[in-house]
C-alpha cells in the first residue's frame, strides 16, 4: 500500500490532540511536514510528534510535490486561501471546522473541489451527537415522531454570568473567525443530519460582553454577538426556535434540544460535565425514557481514518464533505444578515448575497 504523506498547516489543539495521533495510528502513512504561526512552534510540533521535516511556511508545504494531502488546522480565516492553493496543486484537503469566513469563501473552496473531482476535500465534522446520530435518525425515519412540528432548544455550552475582563479569545475576532458565531455552527451542522436544511432565518443577537481587555490592558471592542435567538423553517416541514448563548448563569444544562412531532417527542440533553443523552416517547407515553443508544449505532470519531480511506478509494466522505459545509456556512450568514436586518432570510442564499 503506497504511503500517503501528509503536510500539516497550522497546529493546534484539534491537530495536536485528534489530528496527529489519528493519523500517526494509520498504516502507511506519514506526517511528512508541519508549517505552525511561528518557526518555533513548528520545530516543537516536529520535535513532539516526529514530523519529518518544518517549513518556512504553509506555501512550501504546498508545493512540494512530494506531500500528496494537507490538513489545515488554522483559523477559518486561512482557509480558503489554503485549500484553494492546495487543490490546485494536487494535494487532497483535510480542512479544520468552521470551513470559512463566510458563505462567499466556502463556495470558492466548493467549486474548487469540483473541479478538481479526483481529489478528496472534505471539513472536520461537528463529533458532539455522533453517538446518537443514528438512533435519532432511525427514529424519524421509521416515522416514530411523525411529522415534525418543531425543534426547540437552548444550546449554552460553557456558558456563564458576562465576566467583561475575560481576555479576548481569537474567535471573538472577526477578521479571524468570519461570520462564525459561538458554537450556532457546528450545532447547525448536526441538526442538518437529523432534520435537513432549512428555508428561511430570522434571528436577533446581542453583545453582552461589549469589550474585553486584552495583554496590554486595552479595551478590545466585541463585535461578534454572544447571544442569539434564531428562528427558522426546515424544508421537510417544521419550525426551529434555537437560544444560543454564552452568558446564561447557572443554567443546569449545557444542551437541551426537543424535536416534536404529530406522533412522539424527542429530546436530546446534555447537563453540565456528562455526556450527552438521548430521550424518546410516542403519544402513548406518559413521560419521555431515556434510549440507551445500541453500541454498534454508537457513531465515534474517525476523521483522519475516513480521509485517509477516501484518497485510497476505500469509502466516500460522509463527515462532512465540502457541500454541506458550503450548506452551514449559507446558514452562518444568513443568520448574520438577519440580525442586521431585522428581516427574514430565504435560504438557499442568492448569488448576489454570498
């Protein structure tokens, strides 16, 4: 089995954690090159991990002929320019989550992988509902809940009271982190799995938190909201009405998601420091039991497995592939465009709006 040797751009916590070790467990593979912010964060990542060789920077990753696939692990605001670059130089992509600033980039990174149809692409999935993915899927599918009426939920997780001196994180930048807003998106990206796609969005946001201080104590503006309430129509029928936030106090959950239907009721709960669970009842119930999910239904993380089966032509990407990343993104600004409006948001987004 030819070896697939693998250039790393960008090395954080997800590469470090999940990235790296998900690959260095595959067999004929390599982790040929690494090219971090700095030279000497690349050197510690090559030193810590066995990286073949540091680049002076992520274009020389590109274009070495030698690396057959990247996995971009930089801030979303690399991105398209990154896989962009890298499908034009034959590289397969393996690009870290939220996949873009905006829905504009992400469809320049989808027309890119279709023109390029023999090279795999596709963006690290949302892993928090992979163990219930399936069930939850079965249970709608097998018309358990009927037709969906509404999915209502509260989604705060890490939430707390504002603490206005809190330092500044990079995804409170938007030149950063784009339209991306809090965690709505990878939570987006899971109910599209349960539910689809929606048609339309309506939501208002707050800043709470106005400013934060940052190394040298000056105030830094916060123009990404951190609190927002969405609104929306799916496309197979049904309501959403979604909170998220990060500044709700002493909430006893971190999720709490309840997808109703003409015949039965689901709920998905996790509760502060467990693990997530999944809740079910049908109009005959008294009160929703917990399903206690079969453990070969019980999905888990197999990213770097599935990127890898996909270049050898072993299995095709379902987590997540460059279309439905393009689908999340769409969603991602129409909420944005939303909260400046005030107005409702058809969905697809137009050309004119991307």
């Amino acid at each position: 089995m030819k070896t697939i040797k693998i250039g790393l751009i960008g090395a954080g916590g997800n590469t470090r954690t999940r990235h790296i070790p998900g690959f260095k467990a595959i067999e004929n593979v390599e982790l040929s090159a690494v090219a971090n912010r700095s030279m000497g964060s690349s050197k510690k990542i090559a030193a810590e991990f066995g990286v073949r060789e540091v680049a002076i920077n992520w274009r020389q990753i590109i274009e070495n002929p030698d690396i057959d696939a990247v996995c971009i692990g930089t801030w979303p605001y690399m991105h398209c320019p990154i896989t962009i670059a890298a499908l034009e130089n034959h590289k397969h992509v393996l690009c870290e989550a939220r996949m873009a600033l905006n829905a504009r980039e992400a469809h320049k990174m989808l027309d890119a992988s279709r023109k390029n149809p023999h090279l795999v692409a596709q963006i690290v999935p949302a892993p928090h509902t992979l163990t219930i993915d399936q069930t939850i899927n079965e249970l709608i599918g097998s018309g358990f809940i009927g037709d969906v009426i509404s999915m209502d939920g509260r989604i705060n997780s890490g939430s707390d009271f504002p603490m206005p001196n809190s330092p500044p994180h990079w995804r409170h930048n938007k030149d950063l982190s784009g339209n991306n807003i809090m965690n709505m998106g990878i939570w987006y990206e899971a109910i599209m799995r349960w539910l689809g796609d929606m048609t339309g969005v309506f939501a208002l946001g707050k800043t709470i938190i106005s400013h934060r201080v940052d190394e040298e104590k000056g105030r830094i503006p916060m123009p990404i909201p951190d609190h927002i309430d969405i609104l929306g129509h799916f496309a197979q029928g049904g309501q959403m009405r979604l909170t998220v936030s990060t500044v709700i106090g002493l909430s006893p959950t971190e999720v709490d998601l309840f997808i109703f239907g003409t015949k039965g009721t689901l709920r998905v709960l996790q509760k502060k420091d467990a693990d997530i669970e999944l809740f079910a009842g049908d109009k005959n119930a008294s009160q929703l039991e917990r399903i206690m999910i079969e453990p070969d239904k019980k999905g888990k993380w197999r990213v770097e497995d599935e990127f890898v089966n996909a270049i050898r032509g072993i299995e095709e990407i379902t987590h997540t592939d460059f279309t439905t990343g393009a689908k999340y993104m769409e969603w991602t600004d129409a909420v944005t465009i939303s909260m400046q409006t005030r107005e409702l948001v058809p969905l697809p987004l137009s050309n004119g709006m991307r």
